[in-house]
C-alpha cells in the first residue's frame, strides 16, 4: 500500500503496483471517492501502451475478490458479506493453528505467490501451508499412537485449507455464480497439455495423503476392499447443479464436513447417461445423506446436491480416465508422498460392481 499510497488517479495507482481488487476493497471501505468527470486529474508519465493495458484491466473487472455473482445482482451485497465473513474466520483459524504449530506468516512476493505454476493469493498460500503442516502432525500422531483418524482430523485441516476461486467447473456452477471454491490433488487430465499432477499437490502434499489415510481408515459401508483413486477433489460453499462428471472412470466416493444443515446428495441411480439433465426428475433419485456416512457412486450419472446453510466442505475421490497417462514418475510420487491407493482395471472393476444396482 506504501508504493501507491500517494497516487491521484487510478492509472497511477495500478503504475505503483496495486490490484483491482484492491481498489475495489478500498473504494468499499470509503478510503477514498471517485471525483466527478470534469474533475478527473490525468495521469502522469503513462505510455499510451500502458493506458490502453490497464484500460483492458477494468473492461475485464468481475468485482471483488469474494463475489461470486454479477455485480448488479440483487444478491451481490448479501452474498460479499456473507463471503466476507467466511473468509475473516478461515484467516483467524490459520492464525491459531499457525501460533499452536510455531509456524510464522508472511505477505509474500508477487513472483513468490505464482512460482511453481501455483497461482495464490497470501491468504491462499498462509491457508494451505499451515493446513499441510497440520495434516502432518496428525499423521505423525496416528503412526506413533497407532490410531485411526477420524471425521474431526479431516474437518480441522479442511476448513484451513485455502481454497482458490475455480472459473473452470462449468458443469456444475449454479445459477448467477462466476467461480466456485474448488481444488483438485492428485492426478488429472489437463485442459491442455495432456496428464500430470496438479501444482498444489506437489507443494502440499501431506493434505492428500492425510485425505487417502482417513479414507483408509474409514472404509465405505459395504465395500469388500479397499477404495482406489487417482483424485481428490475439495469444494467449499457451493451447491453443485446436476451434472454427470465426465472425466472420470469408475466409481467416486464422496463425503461432506463441516456445520451444516441440508447440503444432501441426490444421486438418479438409474440414469441412462443419456436423458437432458432437465428432463430427470428428483423424485426419480435417492438422496443421500453425505454428512452422516460416505457414500459410494457412479459420478458419470446424474447428480446434484440439495441447498444448505453453514460452512460445507465435500470430499470426492475419484479416478480420472486414462490414469496410465499420469506417467510412471508422477504416479510414484502420488503414492509414496501423498498415499493414493492406485487404481488398476481389476481393481475398478470390482468397485464398479459395487454401485450396479445401487
């Protein structure tokens, strides 16, 4: 704030170094008003380069950091606020959990926040860092007691974590939403450039091995083996519409946390994969109670999830098509350092199985 403190336009301000999001925050707060037209004071020492750069900035504005909708949404007050809040109470947490781990926090650099092909935010990266420390005291704890984790070692870690806003997941966005809070550990199919890892699983990986370590130690009801997947995926306040997943091989497990109430999985069992999603019906699905117990299902078939209130996180674990192609490197690292039970063909098979009839 220091570089740009002393800026008297907005062009000068973005020269110095500083973000939409932070003009927006500040403009909000009423650190300062917007002059009239005829008022407006020209910047000084712009390139007509620049001008036209930071022109394309503000035409390509979709509000504050925290707002979901549009910003002429009826709503769009309501729910900034109630982001907001969210948000003051997840940097708090990471503040206790950081003191009780001795762990310190620090602002850091623009080339800091986005080296590794991991583009955060500080509170993004402060988020993850502590969550992944805590995942690995809780699995230290578990090795040395010889003990099972349970529901609350994953629900602490997870309402640390530090979500990104994911603009990618068009397939379940709800009405009037932009983004939703959504990551992804473990092995995927890119949108480009074929199979890897995800950058934040490399850097954090203890939150992925302690996942697939509760996931161990809690069976699914009714499973006779072990579940096997290639991917984690962690979404945060967000009802996901109907939708069939469509990269995915196999069954999913999925599992929701955190203080609650609604938030269930509807689940057409009996979807031929085939009829428009607006033509199902949710009499013609089951709704499962995913707070209660983990359940087992077919995520290439119609789903959605009922509408809640409180702070929900889901767990989903599955496996990606054409796993293989994560490539013999990478499928050893999500082994050993982030405990992925690896799936085979057989081993899906019988899974599959599982959900038939389900």
């Amino acid at each position: 704030y220091a570089k740009y403190m002393k800026a008297r336009t907005v062009g000068e301000a973005l020269k110095l170094g500083t973000k939409i999001a932070d003009l927006c925050w500040e403009l909000e707060r009423g650190d300062y008003s917007l002059p009239k037209a005829s008022k407006a004071v020209r910047a000084k020492g712009l390139t007509p380069w620049e001008v036209e750069r930071f022109e394309a900035k503000f035409a390509s504005m979709v509000g504050p950091r925290g707002l979901a909708v549009s910003m002429d949404a009826e709503n769009a007050a309501e729910e900034l606020a109630k982001e907001e809040a969210w948000m003051k109470s997840k940097i708090e947490l990471t503040r206790q959990a950081a003191k009780r781990l001795g762990i310190r926090l620090e602002a850091e650099t623009h080339a800091e926040l986005t080296e590794d092909g991991v583009y955060e935010t500080s509170d993004t990266r402060n988020g993850r860092l502590v969550a992944n420390t805590l995942a690995q005291v809780k699995l230290r704890e578990k090795t040395k007691k010889g003990i099972r984790l349970n529901e609350e070692d994953i629900t602490e870690v997870l309402r640390i974590w530090g979500f990104a806003q994911n603009y990618g997941r068009l397939n379940v966005l709800p009405g009037g939403r932009k983004w939703v809070y959504s990551d992804t550990l473990g092995g995927i199919k890119r949108r480009v450039s074929g199979y890897g890892i995800t950058p934040p699983t490399v850097r954090y990986p203890a939150v992925a091995k302690l996942l697939n370590q509760w996931l161990l130690d809690n069976r699914p009801p009714g499973l006779m083996s072990d579940f096997v997947c290639t991917s984690i995926n962690i979404n945060a306040n967000y009802g996901a519409k109907i939708h069939r997943d469509g990269n995915n091989v196999g069954p999913s497990a999925i599992r929701a946390v955190g203080d609650f109430k609604g938030g269930e999985l509807y689940y057409w069992a009996q979807d031929d994969k085939m009829t428009p999603l607006d033509q199902l019906h949710k009499s013609q699905a089951k709704k499962l109670n995913i707070k209660r117990r983990t359940e087992v299902f077919d995520g290439c078939r119609a789903h959605s999830v009922d509408p809640f209130e409180g702070e929900r996180v889901s767990v989903v674990f599955f496996s990606c098509r054409n796993f293989p192609k994560v490539g013999a490197k990478n499928i050893a690292f999500l082994k050993k350092e982030c405990g992925f039970a690896w799936p085979t063909a057989e081993r899906l098979e019988a899974l599959k199985r599982h959900t038939e009839g389900r």
